[in-house]
C-alpha cells in the first residue's frame, strides 16, 4: 500500500462535507485499520453495476459494515442486498480516510471484484436502493459523479473489463 495518499479531495453527501485521502493498496495488502464502510467496483458481463438510491444520487454498490462482520461478509451481503448477486472473487483495490467538518474520521475500503447474478433484484430491504443500471468502464465516472476518484477508478480497473 502506499505510504502518502495518491490524492487528497473533498466531497458532500447527505449535506455534510467532507475532506479525503485516497490511497492506492498493492499487492492485496489491506491495511491494519478498522473499516466503517466498502466499496465496489464490480464487474458483471464486463459492465459496472451503478445503483440507483431513491433519495441519492446514483453510485457503486456497498455500504457499512457492521459490527462483528468480516469485510468479507459485509461486501456479501451488501451486494446480496443491492445487487442480488454474489461475488466470485475480490481484491481491494484502495482505501479512503474520510473526515468530516467535526473531525469525525470514517475509514472505506474499495474493491474490484467479479459478479455473478442470483436472481433478478426484487428490493433491498432496509435500504434505498430502488435498482441498477450496468454501465461500460468508460461511461461509469458520467453516472457515479465521483470526479477524480472516479477517474482513477476507471484507469485502475479498465483492464479486467473486455473491450
């Protein structure tokens, strides 16, 4: 992993601000922090699934971990319940310290992984996610909104996507 994020950034959601640290994980090596949250680019087809919310803007799937969970367990079941898919295999791809006006400090993990379907997605229940659209490589920064993460993303994961 590297030792100084790749970039800083900030960002809103749910009317909060926030400012950021991106850094880029290598060799499969995740930290020895406790994560709050992940997030997935997945691969479905050689499309990334882009999930609709019905209060947010649309995003990549994942959500928070819960207690007791592994990070295993919780990007599982975040997928089961937003995608209804399963993941066949992962590997992290970067890790984001997120820091709120009040300096409250929330730790996110991404990954990349491939996707499998379940089922057709009925509902996620508990959540907001209202369905899924998938989306090429190249098209995902258009709809997620994420500026130069989102870019960074795409460099970092293009090549598992056939073109």
């Amino acid at each position: 992993m590297s030792s100084k994020p790749i970039f800083l950034g900030q960002f809103t959601t749910n009317n909060k601000k926030y400012q950021y640290e991106l850094y880029e994980i290598l060799d499969n090596k995740i930290p020895d922090i406790e994560f709050q949250k992940v997030r997935l680019v997945g691969n479905y087809k050689n499309k990334v699934p882009v999930v609709k919310h019905l209060k947010f803007d649309d995003s990549l799937s994942g959500g928070g971990i819960e207690i007791g969970e592994t990070i295993d367990q919780a990007l599982r079941r975040e997928i089961k319940e937003e995608l209804n898919m399963e993941i066949i295999s992962w590997s992290p791809i970067y890790y984001k310290i997120n820091i709120s006006e009040e300096d409250e400090k929330t730790n996110s993990l991404g990954i990349y992984a491939e996707l499998d379907t379940i089922s057709e997605f009925v509902e996620d229940l508990g959540g907001d996610v209202i369905g899924y659209d998938l989306v090429k490589i190249e098209e995902l920064e258009k709809r997620i909104k994420y500026g130069k993460t989102g870019d960074w993303l795409i460099k970092k994961t293009e090549k598992y996507f056939k073109k």
